[in-house]
C-alpha cells in the first residue's frame, strides 16, 4: 500500500456568519473574520490517497488524472471565488478550514480510480491547517 | 454523528539551550553531544506544531475557536519559552532539553487544553529535524 499525494492551490474570499447569532455575537466568537466584507486567502489542498501500485504502469494513480480530478471538483469550483456566496456547501456551512476539507474529502469521495481517499488537508495559512479523514475515522 | 476533524496549529519560538549531564564526564558529554554541548549553549528558531482533534462544531464550523487555542499557547507555551534558555527550566533540571525531551514536556502543557483533544506534538528544532510524540504509550503514527 502507497499512499500518493497531489497539491492543489486556490485563492478565495469568505467570512465567518452565523445567521443565528447578533451581529455582536459573531464578533465576539469570530473576530476580525466575521468582517461581512470578506477578507481572502491563498488556500493550499494537499490530497492523500492510498493504493496499490499497478506492476505494468508503477503508479498507483495517473497523476495527470488526478490533477484532473482536483482541478474539475474542486479547483475550478474554489479558485477565485468567494467562498460564502459562490460555493453551494457554503450557504448552509461556515467555511472555516476545517469545514472546507470536509467539504473536498465529500466532493472528491468516490470520484478517483483505483484509489482510496486518504486524508485532505487543507493549509489557509503555512502556520494553519485542518486534516480530515472521512466520516467516523 | 458530527464529522471529527484535525486541526493544526504552528508556534514558534526561539530558545537557548545545551545539551549536557552532569553525571558523565566532560569528555564523555562532548562525545555524546558534540557541538551540543558546548558550554555556552546555542539556540534555535523552534516550530511547535500542534494537532488538536474533534468534532466540526454545528454553529461556529470550527474543532475550536483558534482565539481561545492561541490565547492557551501564548499563556502556557510563548510567554514562557520564547526567547529563554531552557536549561534554567525547572523540568530540565534533571533531563537534557533535547528536542525529544521537549516535544514530551509541551505534550504536558497542551494535553490540559479543554476544547479538543490533543493528538500530536511535533517540535521542528531546525528546518532538517522535527520530532512527534503522540502521547505516553499511543501507537507511532506516520501520516506525514
């Protein structure tokens, strides 16, 4: 078993918000980061999946395939968006690290050949990032 | 049930230290411990990477509000180890303050956190060396 891992970078624009709470309130919880009118970041995916290596072509996956995949569920969904108002998992979800890589690992799942999904790690900053590993791992 | 995410957090600091014991020998210390051991001490730029796990909070998206983690880590970890020589620490009075030794004692100053459980200490001492502990008696883990 290998596991592979591919980078991915976007840049996007979000806020943290809950509707529920005062204006107040999502300060207080969320600081500078509930600011409504968004604030950005260069986002770095790095996405683990483990396999085996087939013995004819030594990869465990096409890794052009696989920047294909990264690129076509997510990159092109994220980059350059603001994640709050342009990603449909957003309007009902924060869109805090650790929910953004929960949203890849569920846009990704199922969707590479060969391979299973490993762990999606999402950096928002070099000193910041959130792993996730599935549902109930 | 709510999804369970890590959350990962880096602190640097810079610290002095010198690796040294003083039940061996001079020339034993200078053999085991090389430059380590010379007798003014040195320093590094330390990273402390620190791994937190739990479930996605349903009203703040969040494993824990990195305000309240980065409060805990400027109380308990910066205000105390940047910019200091860890040699004059009470818990290197008896243990040399290798970067193995650290990563067990902030294992001790993080494992108290409340809001989320403490899965990873790993200390980068330079650029070229990191270590991890996982916790008295937790299986070694290789995700990296």
């Amino acid at each position: 078993m290998i596991l592979l891992t591919r980078k991915a970078d976007f840049s996007s624009a979000h806020f943290y918000w809950n509707d529920a709470w005062t204006e107040a309130e999502n300060f207080r919880v969320f600081g500078k980061c509930a600011n409504r009118q968004g604030h950005g970041h260069n986002y770095t995916l790095e996405v683990t999946v483990a396999g085996t290596v087939d013995p004819t072509s030594g990869f465990v996956v096409d890794l052009k395939q696989l920047k294909d995949i990264l690129e076509r569920e997510v990159v092109s969904v994220y980059d350059h968006r603001h994640l709050n108002y342009e990603v449909p998992e957003f309007a009902a979800a924060i869109p805090t690290t650790e929910n953004i890589a929960i949203a890849i690992w569920r846009r990704l799942e199922g969707k590479i050949p060969n391979a299973r999904l490993h762990r999606v790690r999402v950096y928002e900053m070099p000193d910041l990032f959130a792993d996730y590993y599935g549902e109930g791992a | 049930m709510r999804p369970i995410a890590h959350l990962n957090r880096r602190y640097h600091f810079s610290a002095s230290h010198r690796l040294h014991v003083d039940s061996i020998s001079p020339d034993r210390n200078r053999e085991m411990f090389g430059k380590c051991n010379n007798p003014f001490g040195h320093g590094h730029n330390y990273v402390a990477q620190v791994t937190f796990a739990g479930p996605v909070d349903a009203t703040t998206g969040m494993v824990t509000n990195l305000s309240d983690l980065d409060a805990f880590a400027q109380r308990e970890l910066l205000d105390v180890f940047d910019h200091a020589n860890l040699n004059t620490f009470e818990c290197f009075r008896d243990i040399v303050p290798s970067t193995e030794n650290l990563c067990v004692e902030l294992w001790r100053i993080f494992e108290p956190y409340p809001h989320a459980n403490l899965k990873r200490i790993r200390v980068e001492e330079t650029g070229n060396n990191s270590f991890d502990y996982f916790g008295e008696g937790a299986p070694l883990s290789h995700e990296e």
